[in-house]
C-alpha cells in the first residue's frame, strides 16, 4: 500500500514539473524573444553610418585631428577613413574601368565613415553632433540615412510595444497555468492536510512539506527549461552563427535568471495560497469542492 502511494506522489510531481516546465519554456522563449529584439535593433541602429564628406586636397593633419576629435566622444562605435584613392582603386576593380582614364581626375570625395552607438542613432541627436561636426571646414557635407533611421525606429518602437505587450499577457497566463497545476497537486491531499490540523499540527508545520516540494517543483523545472532553451540556442548558431550577436551574454543571463525566479515564486505563492485555502475550509467544504 504504501509503495502504491509513493509511486502515485512520484507520478503527481513528475506531472507537475513537466507542467511547470514547458509553461517556463513558453515565457522563457517570450523574454528572449523580447530581449533579442532589442539585440537586433542595437545591431541594425549601430550599422546606419554618419559619413563625414572631406573637402577636395584636405591636408593629412586635418583629417588626423577631425579623427581623433570624433573618436573621443561618446556617441563614436567606430570609425573609419576613406581616402579618394582607396574609393578609385574600389570603384575601378567593381565596373573595371578607371574613369581618371576619360575624366582625367579623381572624381571621388574623401570621407570618414561613423557608426553610431544605438542611442545615438537618431534624428534629434544627430541634429546637435552635425552642428558642432561642421565647425571644421574641412568637412564639406554630412549625410546620413534620416529617412531609413527614422523608419527604423519607428518600427522597433512598434515592434517592442506588441512584444513586451505578449511578454506581459504571456505572464499572467504563465501563472494561471501554474496556478491550476500546483491547486490540483494540493487538491487530491486535501484531507491529509485536514487530518493533520484534527490532530494538533500547526499551519506552518502543515505546510512546510508541501512548501519545499513545490519548491523543489519550481528549482527543477526551471532547470529543465533553461537546460532545453541552452540547447536549441545552440543547436541553431550552430548552423546559423551570424545570428550569435542575439544571443549576448548578458542577455542570456537574463532570461536564465528571469525562468528561475519566476519558476521559484510562482510554484512557492500558488503552493502557498492553495494550502491556506484548503486549511480555512470545514471538513463538509471538503467533498463539495
């Protein structure tokens, strides 16, 4: 009888924590999604460049000083110079023609390539870089993409609005879903834990055993939903590696963190409210419910 009982616990929390698990998984994968989306609009904003027009016969030192001017501030990722002949040598090995040939001078401007830290990456902050930019007059003309980063940024405000918005709808149904699986683990002991207070035990005492099983539950199919997400990252940067810079460390760390906790308190509060419901309620209640 008592090998009976054992294995149905057995059954009830193999139950449960599978349960549990692939509800994780599904706002594990949510917060990923939501924190990889912004991976990627960092990755496509930081790739929009400023470029910085050089006036014809600009002297080396001047370049060299508009350079380290540029690298110096705060909204500078990279940078990089591109001088009239490295445009010719380009431009002539891509249509195979030299037009210096027909022209009989070098038509291409010099110019230094900026990309921009994501924060910067827009209209009402580049306003104020290309003023103080065009104090030196050396630099003729500053272009970059307005419209497309306009475009961009717009999109991904939209983009991000919808995500965390399912990222929220995601968590109270996450709940909801773990709630229903931990109430029905409690409900089926339901007169154990009214048997247990007849005889004088403690609320407390009552529900520590319950508590650290559904403890347990939470530790391990948090474990089980990180382990499974781990993997199919891996198992897709392994052929598609491009994408690795979705997958930062950080955010990473995040998302296993966020699984974690979220898999510990929800599994800890609805073990804890369904326990304290079923103790407050009369014997009679019990066979009604």
């Amino acid at each position: 009888m008592k090998q009976k009982k054992k294995r149905t616990i057995d059954i009830q929390f193999v139950t449960a924590t599978i349960s549990t698990s692939l509800v994780l998984l599904l706002l594990g994968a949510v917060v990923l999604v939501v924190l990889s989306a912004q991976s990627l609009s960092n990755h496509v904003r930081e790739n929009l460049t400023l470029s910085l027009l050089l006036n014809d016969e600009v002297a080396q030192k001047d370049v060299d000083r508009i350079i380290t001017y540029v690298n110096a501030q705060s909204y500078t990722k990279e940078i990089q110079y591109i001088s009239k002949e490295d445009i010719l040598a380009e431009q002539t090995e891509s249509m195979g023609l030299d037009p210096t040939e027909f022209l009989g001078y070098n038509p291409y401007t010099a110019s230094i390539e900026v990309k921009l830290k994501a924060a910067y990456a827009n209209s009402d902050s580049i306003a104020p870089i290309k003023n103080r930019l065009m104090r030196y007059t050396q630099i003729r003309e500053i272009s970059y993409p307005s419209e497309l980063m306009d475009n961009v940024n717009d999109n991904i405000r939209k983009i991000s609005a919808v995500l965390l918005s399912l990222a929220l709808a995601l968590s109270l149904i996450s709940f909801a879903l773990i709630n229903n699986t931990i109430k029905l683990t409690i409900y089926s002991q339901r007169f154990l834990l009214h048997t247990m207070k007849l005889v004088g035990a403690s609320w407390a005492f009552i529900r520590k055993p319950f508590l650290l099983r559904n403890l347990a539950i939470g530790i391990v199919s948090g474990v089980l939903a990180n382990g499974i997400m781990a993997g199919s990252i891996m198992l897709l940067l392994r052929y598609e590696p491009q994408m690795s810079y979705l997958f930062t460390s950080s955010t990473l760390s995040i998302v296993g963190a966020t699984v974690m906790a979220v898999g510990i308190l929800i599994t800890w509060v609805c073990a804890y409210i369904s326990i304290n419901r079923f103790l407050k309620m009369k014997a009679g209640d019990l066979y009604y419910i």
